[in-house]
C-alpha cells in the first residue's frame, strides 16, 4: 500500500508491518504455482516472511515435475491433477525427497490411483478435540524418528 492510509476492516489496518513492508508482500492466492501444500512462508501481516529455501524450492519443483508426468499419464491438466488426492501424493513425495527422509507414508502409485491414497490416510474416530484438528479422510499417517 503505497499511501500511509489504512482503511477500516483492511489487511492493512491489522497488520504489525509498516507500509513498506506491506509493499513487499503479497496474499498467498497471487503465487504463481499453486501447490498442494504451501512451498514457501507466507506473513500473515504480523512479520516479514522468509525467503523461499533451497530445500522448498527443490520441493516445488519436484511438485511442477511430478504433476506434469502423471497429468499427462493421465489425460488431465497439471492443475487438475493437482487439484486431486494425486497432487497431494505428489507433494508428500517431493516433501520426503528433498528432505531425504519418509515423513510422509506415501508411494507413486498413489498419484495415480485415488484408492491407493485413501488406503494410507487417517481413519475418522470423531472423537473430543481430534475432529476439530483433522479434516476426516484428508490427513496423512507422518512417521515420526
């Protein structure tokens, strides 16, 4: 925001960063890509985020590699495919090879094949506060060390 005015019920009015600051950041949905899952930090106006890592640029484009073969494979658009449980695999995938260890239970098969997906994740037990911390049927097994 290049004027010093903040308007009522503004991002800008309830953000702890300066107008300069403000300047330099962008809503998440102006990214150009997409993804499944964020690959790199966003602000929520509250601090300036950090740049974007090797690591999570090595993971986006695996993300834009991974998407591009099965969308073909497939017969769909690469943001189709993303759209689905596939890109999810997808990401998952390029998560864990960038990182060089499974935190994800995740194989290939499953960018192809939405039974496969759903054969790893989490089972709904709607129970206490589980229900509100995990979308039912969307959350992922995470191995842990």
């Amino acid at each position: 925001m290049s004027s010093s005015q903040r308007y009522p019920g503004s991002r800008e009015e309830d953000a702890w960063l300066n107008d300069e600051q403000l300047d330099q950041c962008a809503p998440a949905e102006t990214e150009p890509f997409q993804s499944p899952v964020p690959t790199r930090m966003i602000s929520n106006g509250e601090y300036m985020p950090h740049p974007q890592t090797k690591q999570q640029q090595h993971v986006e484009f695996r993300i834009k590699e991974l998407a591009d073969t099965a969308a073909k494979k497939l017969g769909v658009s690469r943001r189709q495919f993303l759209e689905g449980t596939g890109g999810l695999a997808a990401s998952f995938i390029a998560i864990n090879e960038a990182f060089g260890k499974p935190f994800f239970k995740v194989s290939p098969v499953e960018m192809y094949e939405p039974a496969a997906f759903a054969e790893h994740a989490l089972r709904p037990t709607c129970s206490s506060s589980t229900t509100r911390r995990i979308s039912c049927g969307q959350a992922r097994t995470v191995l842990k060390d």
